[in-house]
C-alpha cells in the first residue's frame, strides 16, 4: 500500500462523574426509549442502579437487558435481539459493562438495524450502513470495545467470530473512571493485561504501507497515529496495572488505565492485533478460560518470537515507555528488558505465565497452531510471519 488511513470514533466523553451527562447525549439523538445492555455482575455493583436513576430523572423511557454473560455467544446475541424487538421501537442502545456486554449491544444494535443472524455479519466490512445509535459505558479497563470496530461471539463449537466493520464503532463512548472502581483484582488483571496486548500487538504490527491486504479491509497495518496512541497505551497500562489490581480503590489507578485502555482499542482497531490474539482464539476451543488471561500469558513468548522483525526504535520506545533507561539499551538487551518486564508484571498481578496452568493439553499444541495460523485477520498484521513449525515451537515454549 502507497497510502494509510486511520479512522476515530465519532465521540468521546472521559471523566470522574461524566455519567452524569448521559441524558444529555441521548437527548442529542432524539431518542424515544432506550435499550440497556449489562449484566448481573454490573447490576450488583449499583452501577445500573446509578444509570437508570439518571433516565428517571429526566424523563427517559427504557428498558433493561441484564443477563449478559462473559464470551458471549450466537444465541445469547440472539436471545437480546429478540427481547429488544418484544418492546416498542427501540431507537438508541446503551452498552453497561465490560467488553462483553459492549460486544454484545453492538450486535443487538446491528440486528435492530438490519435485522438477520448475526452470522450473516461474520467477517469484515459486511454491514451494509449505521446501525442504530449506540452509546458505550465501559465498567472495565481491557477490551477497549468502547471505541472499536470489533464485535466478537462464539458460535455453535466455541470458535470466536467476529464481526469487523467501522459501522460498529459506537456513536459514543462514555468513560467514567469511578464505574470501574468495584472491578475484582482478578477482573481488573485480566482485562488489563489485554489491553496492555492490543497496545503492544498495535504499537509492533506491521506497517501499513508493508501490508498486502484488500482495499477497504478495516485491520490495515500500523501507521504513525496509530504508533502514537499505542505508544501511549504501553506507557499508561504497563505503569498503572499493578496499582489497579492492588490497590483498587485508587481512582488515579482506575482512571489512568480506563485511559490506557480506549487508547489502546484506538490504535488497534486501525492496526490490527496480531499472533497472541489468534493463538488466544484458538486456545479457547480447547479450555474456557478468561481472554484477557490467555492474551497475558502469550504476550512475552509472542514478543520474542517477533522481536527481530520489530524496527529497533520501537523495541526501544517499548522499554522506555515500561520504565527502562534508553541509553544503556541495545535492541538485543532491550527484548530481554520487555520480556522479563511482562513476566514480572503478571507475577505481581498473580496472572499465570504458562499454557499448563490453565489446563492446555500438550497434545492440543499442533491442532492450536494449525487453527491460530488460519485466522489471516489477525496473522497477517503480525510483524513475523510465522509457520506452523514456529508456532508449535512458540506454544511449547509456552507451555
């Protein structure tokens, strides 16, 4: 490619209390009743609670969808589609929660609009125009789905497809640090540990005039805005996870990362994640293990195996960004700094490191490799690209 493009969201609010002005920006689409999109765990925070006393307040006709559910799937999807239509004409969706409940309202909002199965959206650049208003209230700092063009389900054997277009992107995304206050460290390390992934996977992919991909494809390569953001991303996640996890009160934590993690979803909905995702998508048809916890203990093994493909300036960029001093870095020291810094980073978090403490079978390795190196969406922005040798020889690493 000659050329790069680089595509934003249409509107981002950010701040300590900015839930407030949600009944403000509905107003702005003139909408006449409201579908939210949460789940229970969302609900028992009083984080719902707090939304619908704000709809009730001024006025705002809605109705409430609360049984999401981690990784969902094609009829869970299907299930919220139906419920919406059972109501009056819903003409604005709200998004409560973490990326699955995002996801999720993004597909609701996408069926409401042109209706069908969410099958028939599978793949990239498949929706024929907007969908209906969509505002995302993200409760998490991970998925960066608030701002993304990215819709992933499970279908009918546990395979995550996605839906990949930038009609997806939400008409508004609505970041309030202090709805992420009440996340578990667990869910707090998860999450973020892939965020710090799509900034990373973003920030190294390969770039955007290297790339050979189809006109219009929405995954396109790094570019400089994109390098921009992620670099950015690196620096806030790397340096402000283990305090979220630790220490999950602290609002500064909290918002740093809420932060980090839009900025992230920013750079890779242009540049694409790359290997560590795909071997994730591929490991969850064998184990039904959080994502973000199989994107982190991927990321160190992935980065090495990339790292003699990534630009040297970028390696040092990376090691900067997580805290090293530049001028005593060498490309070479440099990798090993990020490597052991990311391993350092998901001990402290009490993340696992190694495929065999989440239940991976040794003899599933190949059938992983294989299925990893057929998702060409996500391989085809990694900046080595691998063989199914390389890949086995990764996973055993990791393993």
């Amino acid at each position: 490619m000659r050329s790069w493009e680089h595509f934003f969201s249409k509107r981002v609010v950010y701040g300590n209390g900015a839930i407030a002005k949600l009944p403000y920006l509905i107003d702005q689409f003139g909408a006449n009743f409201v579908l939210i999109v949460t789940d229970q765990g969302i609900k028992e925070t009083g984080a719902l609670e707090k939304i619908t006393k704000l709809l009730q307040g001024n006025r705002v006709s809605y109705v409430t969808f609360d049984d999401a559910k981690p990784e969902p799937n094609v009829e869970l999807a299907l299930e919220c589609y139906r419920f919406a239509q059972s109501q009056q004409e819903v003409d604005l969706v709200i998004g409560l929660g973490g990326g699955s409940s995002i996801d999720l309202a993004k597909v609701v909002a996408l069926l409401l609009s042109f209706h069908g199965h969410p099958s028939d959206y599978f793949g990239e650049n498949l929706i024929p125009g907007p969908i209906t208003p969509l505002i995302a209230v993200p409760t998490t700092a991970g998925s960066g789905s608030e701002v993304t063009t990215v819709a992933v389900l499970t279908d009918d054997e546990n395979v995550k497809m996605s839906i990949s277009d930038h009609f997806l992107r939400p008409s508004v995304a609505l970041l309030d640090p202090e709805l992420t206050l009440s996340l578990p460290p667990y869910v707090t390390a998860c999450s973020g540990i892939d965020a710090l992934c799509h900034a990373i996977e973003a920030y190294t992919a390969k770039s955007s005039t290297e790339m050979e991909i189809k006109e219009g494809a929405v995954f396109r390569g790094a570019n400089p805005i994109s390098d921009m953001i992620a670099l950015e991303a690196i620096k806030l996640l790397s340096n402000h996870l283990t305090l979220a996890v630790l220490q999950g009160d602290n609002l500064e934590g909290r918002s740093k990362m809420l932060l980090g993690s839009m900025y992230a979803g920013m750079a890779f909905s242009n540049a694409g994640t790359a290997a560590a995702h795909a071997l994730a998508y591929a490991i969850n048809t064998e184990v039904e293990r959080p994502h973000g916890e199989m994107t982190g203990i991927l990321l160190p093994y992935v980065f090495r195996f990339n790292a003699k493909a990534i630009p040297q300036d970028k390696i040092l960029k990376i090691a900067e960004a997580m805290g090293s001093d530049k001028t005593i870095l060498n490309q070479h020291i440099a990798t090993d700094v990020i490597v052991k810094a990311l391993f350092d980073l998901l001990k402290r978090i009490n993340l696992p490191s190694k495929l065999s403490a989440i239940g991976v079978g040794q003899s599933s390795i190949p059938d992983i490799a294989e299925k990893s190196k057929g998702i060409d969406r996500l391989m085809r922005n990694n900046p080595r690209t691998p063989s199914l040798k390389s890949l086995i020889n990764l996973l055993k690493k990791a393993y």
